[in-house]
C-alpha cells in the first residue's frame, strides 16, 4: 500500500463555475498560488485526510513556496524550508530539517464522473529531490480532469515510490 502525507495546501478557487466551459486556453493558469500552509490538527495524519491526501503526522512549517498549475497540465511549485517544525511532537534534534529525500505536488480537482456524478480526482506529479534544508522543485506534465473545478494543490512527500 502506498502511503502519501501532505505537508501543505493550498486552496484557490476558479472564479465561477461555469468558466469550466470556456474556450480552452492551454497556457491560462487553474490556479497560481504564493502562500502554502501547513496542515494543523486535526488534518494531521490519515484519520481526517482531505480530499483522500492524508496530513503528515509530524508538525511541519514552510519558509516560502511559489507554484501554478496551467490548463495544459504543467505543473510548477518551488519549495524553500519546508521543514519539521519546533514543537513537542518533533524531536530537538530533528528541528528545523526535512526528513525526506523527495517531495511531489498532487492537484486536487472536483470533477464529474462517467455517469455524470461529481467526483474528486487527485493526479499526482513525479516525484522531485528534496534536500535537507526543505527545498525542491517540481516541474511536471499530468493529465488534468476536465472540468477540474476548485483546484488544491498539495506538497507531499511520497514514500516507497
């Protein structure tokens, strides 16, 4: 089974619904973002996933993060110290880095089903080295659902991927 932990979210939304239906512009972005924030309790670990992304068990900051997802399916998202956290769940020594080798971005869209029925799709990017410091960046091509309404963008760090 393979498990993935979110470290952030961020939510932005498209302006209107039935913008879904315009003109397709392949290089119009779905969504750009400059703010991440890193999942709180109860989000933490897999019993309050959202969207199926479960949280990451161990508290994490983040320094900065700039990203966007484009119509095409490009994905870009710079990653810089996105780190554990100072807190009593981490240990002292532990403060203050990244304990995985790699990060990847996972788009979260609603959209519909074959039967017409509204559904969540999560498409995942390949995976990106990270250092030890929280820093990646992640470029990638994936197949975006269409409609993809209400997109989030989710830092994850995939294990035994």
């Amino acid at each position: 089974m393979r498990k993935v932990f979110v470290f952030l979210v961020a939510v932005v939304c498209l302006v209107a619904p039935w913008t879904v239906q315009a003109e397709f512009n392949p290089t119009d972005a779905v969504t750009a973002f400059q703010t991440l924030f890193a999942v709180k309790r109860p989000f933490r670990g897999p019993n309050n996933a959202i969207r199926g992304i479960p949280g990451a068990v161990r508290p994490r900051v983040i320094g900065e993060v700039r990203g966007e997802v484009k119509a095409n399916g490009r994905v870009k998202v710079n990653v810089r110290s996105l780190v554990l956290a100072n807190h009593p769940d981490v240990l002292p020594a532990d403060h203050g880095l990244n304990p995985h080798p790699y990060f990847r971005a996972v788009v979260s869209c609603l959209s519909v089903n074959d039967n017409g029925n509204p559904t969540v799709v999560n498409v995942r990017t390949r995976r990106a080295a990270a250092n030890i410091l929280g820093e990646a960046d992640i470029l990638d091509d994936i197949d975006l659902p269409r409609p993809c309404v209400a997109p989030i963008v989710f830092v994850t760090a995939p294990r035994g991927q």
